[in-house]
C-alpha cells in the first residue's frame, strides 16, 4: 500500500456512499476502502434498526433517536469527525431521506456496487440457512443448499432493478456520474485504485484485503437443491433483466409476477395490496371448468405482454379499499403477526406502539387494538412522506401511488370499489359473457372487527395519512362507505 494520505485539496467529493444490497460484497469493497488512510466506511450508517453494524444503537455521538429526527446530521457529523475521507454503504431498504440527500448532493461521490442478482439470492438464502454472513477463515465455514422459489426471486430481482434504475434516472437528471463496480471487480487491484482515483484519494492498495473471504465459491447449480426447476423458472425471464441488471435496465412495472389472469376469459386481475386479493383471485378462478388450470400466475413482463397479444379483447381490472379498512387491514396482517419483524420491532421500540407479543393476543381487547391502531396510523403519514426509515411496503403504500406504478405497463380498464364489488364483478362477468361465480367469503387474521373501534379519532388519523386518496378517489369517511 502506498503510504500517502489523501489531499483534501484534491478532493472531489467530501463523501462518500456505496449503493449495494445485500450479498453483493459490499462487507469486502468496505474492508478494501478502510484500508486506503484517511479514508472511513462507517458501514451501514443508515439500517433502520442499528447504525453501522449489527447491535450498534449509536455511531459518533448520533444515536438512533437523533438519526431518526435528523438523518443528514450523521452525515455532518462524519465530515467534522474525519480528516480524510467519510462514507457508508447504503442498501434499498435504508432511510429513503439520505437517498434523497445523497443524489441531489455533487459533493457526495457515488460508488454503485453490483453482483448477478441470481448469485446475490442465492447467497442471500444461504446465509439466512446457515447464520454465517461473513467469513474471516474457511476453517469456520458453513454451507448448505438452498431450496430456489422463483416467486421469491421475481420478487428481489424486482427490487434490485427498481433501485437501480432510480440511481440511474437521478444521475441522469442532475448530470452526475457514478464508479461502477461488480462483486468480482473488487478482488481487482487495478480497479480498487481506480476506484481510489475517482474518490480523490492519493493513497493506492498492493493487493486486496485479505480480512473476508468468499463463502459460497461453488457453482450456482450445485448451492441449490431444485436445479433443474430453477433453471425452467429462468428461462421465463428476459436474459438480459439478470445480466448487466445495475446499469441500464429498462424501468419494469411494479408487481407483474403479482397479476393473474383468468384461463377462461380474457380478464387480468392486478392486485394492490391488503384490498382481499385471495379472495378477488378466487373469484377470477370460478371461471375455469373443473379439472382445468383457473388461472395465468406468475408473470414476468415479457409474458405478460404475450398474453396481452395473444387474448383480443382482453380487460385489465383492479380493487380500490377504503383507506381506513385497508390500514387495518394491513396492520392485522402485518404488524400484529411476526409477518415483518423488523418494521415491528422498529415500531415498538422507534416509535413507541403498545403492539402485543407476536401471536399471544391475551389481555389484548378492543381498547388495546384501538390504541394500536390509531398510534400506526400516525406513524404512516410519516412513513407515506418520506419522513421515516422504514420502508413504504406495498401493503399500506397509497393507491394511488399503486395504481400510477401499474400504468407504466398496463393501465387498468375498470377500477372496483370493494364497498360495491359484487356490483362490479357481475359488470366483468356481463362483458365476457358468462354466469358470473360466487365471490368467496372475506378471508383475515382481523382480532376485532374494524366497526367495534372505528371512531372519529381513526378515521381523522386515515385522512391524515391517505389525503391523496381521499382526494383521488373521493372517498368519504369509512362508516358512509
């Protein structure tokens, strides 16, 4: 290693940030950069639920209840405390104010880490297995094969093109450029330092760090259990959606592989979130003659635009829930049950809500759920505002917002109101002329029906949160609807 420090005359950038996910070597190209003087990764200085790596409530003097409040002071905080060069890594999932703050800043140098998002799953999967998620010595390896879930992976392969091409589009927009590297680029040497150069940095590296190792250097065949059904389920997938996915994908609709389509009649149902689907799906289902496949699941875009082709006439429909009934929806589901147990232990130990112990419901009443409730509602109109860490999770993201992602590949003919669906439905049924088929029976894990707490205090709390889709679908309060 060269032993000179970094010039802060020099200087480009006054900090840095790593774009990566999880399982892409983002561990390893920190280590290589702490090994550069004057030059700090703080690691994942931005996870909603610690501050640079596991188990750390603080970094710097910051707390997490300040980077709560005050993310950007953070990052102010490392620029005062560092005398080279600062920088995290920053994943999807992070707090999506420094996303902001980061892309619109020139002064921040953006470093996009990438890996085949086939690998980066798989590994992801393993680690989850096995409890190893990085390895200093192969004497204390583990490994284990993994079982591949295509919708799992349609669902990750999603995220990860959704992140980058927003990191794209903001580059675009504000003329920035950014280092692109890929998981097997940082057991380069040339390319570190290059890396190095492009951060301002006078300091260069022999060779890379030795600290990690890689974990899983098989065959991506031989890690998994079902090779063969993998193998069939990617071949479904547009090629080049899993190779050079981080730099120039075109923008995929959000929740394809989410879209079923009846086998009988040329009707597309597009799911939003927490609005009943399996019920909705059920009802789509009642079409087909027995013994014959109900339903087309499991799209991807290029399949879905063949269905499209090949079904004249076709009608693309969705189902609209009142905001009020959909966020308890939402909340009964998710945030009582262990269904997203970080954002719950977030919740709880963040923001305070008296939730119970996950699936032990005892001394927990009515008055309780009401409590609960309402506090989650007032944590959503932060969360819908960009004002929290924690992510907007397509079970209580607005409608609105839903319905606009579904437009950029199919926009839907018929939006349904659930307080009038049986209405609706036979209209479809009409259309492709057929008998329409019995909706089957609303389906929860609701502990208290919704009517036994909804008050005035709810739904003010709802119109808070969900203004815009009051506003887009004019939806009046939840006891009119």
């Amino acid at each position: 290693m060269t032993p000179s420090q970094p010039s802060a005359r020099a200087r480009r950038f006054d900090y840095f940030v790593i774009f990566a996910e999880m399982r892409t070597g983002s561990n390893f190209l920190e280590a290589n950069l702490n090994e550069l003087p004057g030059v700090i990764c703080h690691g994942e200085a931005f996870n909603p639920h610690f501050i640079g790596h596991k188990g750390k409530t603080s970094l710097l003097d910051i707390t997490l209840a300040t980077r709560e409040s005050d993310p950007v002071a953070l990052i102010r905080r490392m620029r005062e405390r560092t005398q080279g060069l600062p920088g995290f890594r920053f994943f999807h999932d992070h707090d999506p104010r420094v996303l902001s703050y980061c892309l619109n800043d020139p002064r921040c140098a953006k470093v996009i880490l990438t890996r085949n998002p086939l690998e980066s799953y798989v590994s992801l999967k393993i680690a989850a297995e096995t409890g190893q998620w990085m390895l200093k010595d192969i004497k204390n390896q583990k490994s284990a094969r993994v079982r591949f879930d295509a919708a799992d992976f349609e669902k990750h392969l999603e995220r990860v093109q959704e992140f980058q091409v927003r990191l794209l589009n903001a580059l675009q927009v504000s003329g920035q450029t950014a280092f692109y590297i890929s998981y097997e680029d940082i057991q380069d040497v040339a390319v570190l330092n290059g890396l190095a150069a492009f951060l301002g940095v006078e300091a260069t590296l022999d060779a890379p760090s030795k600290e990690l190792k890689k974990q899983n250097p098989e065959e991506i065949t031989e890690k998994v259990v079902n090779a063969a059904q993998m193998e069939a389920a990617l071949s479904r997938l547009d090629r080049f959606n899993l190779s050079r996915t981080p730099n120039f994908e075109p923008r995929r609709g959000p929740m394809v592989p989410s879209f079923q389509a009846s086998a009988a009649v040329p009707l597309l149902y597009m799911p939003v979130r927490a609005t009943g689907e399996a019920r909705l799906a059920g009802w789509l289902a009642g079409f087909a003659q027995t013994g014959k496949e109900a339903l087309i699941e499991r799209f991807s875009h290029k399949s879905l635009r063949q269905w499209q082709r090949q079904t004249p006439g076709h009608l693309a429909f969705t189902v609209i829930r009142h905001p009020v009934a959909r966020a308890h929806a939402a909340f009964c589901d998710h945030i009582l049950t262990d269904a997203f147990p970080e954002i719950r232990a977030t919740l709880i130990k963040t923001y305070k809500l008296p939730l119970p112990d996950a699936g032990n419901l005892a001394g927990y009443g009515p008055a309780e759920h009401h409590s609960a409730f309402l506090a989650f509602l007032k944590v959503l109109k932060g969360n819908l505002a960009g004002q929290t860490s924690m992510r907007i999770d397509a079970s209580w993201a607005t409608q609105s917002a839903v319905l606009q992602a579904f437009a950029q590949v199919v926009q839907p003919d018929l939006i349904l109101r659930e307080n009038r669906l049986e209405q609706g439905l036979s209209f479809l049924a009409d259309h492709v002329g057929k008998p329409c088929p019995p909706v089957p029976s609303a389906t929860g894990q609701t502990p208290f029906a919704l009517a036994s707490i909804y008050d005035e205090q709810i739904e003010h709390a709802a119109q808070d949160a969900y203004q815009r889709d009051y506003v887009s679908f004019g939806f009046g309060g939840w006891s009119d609807s």
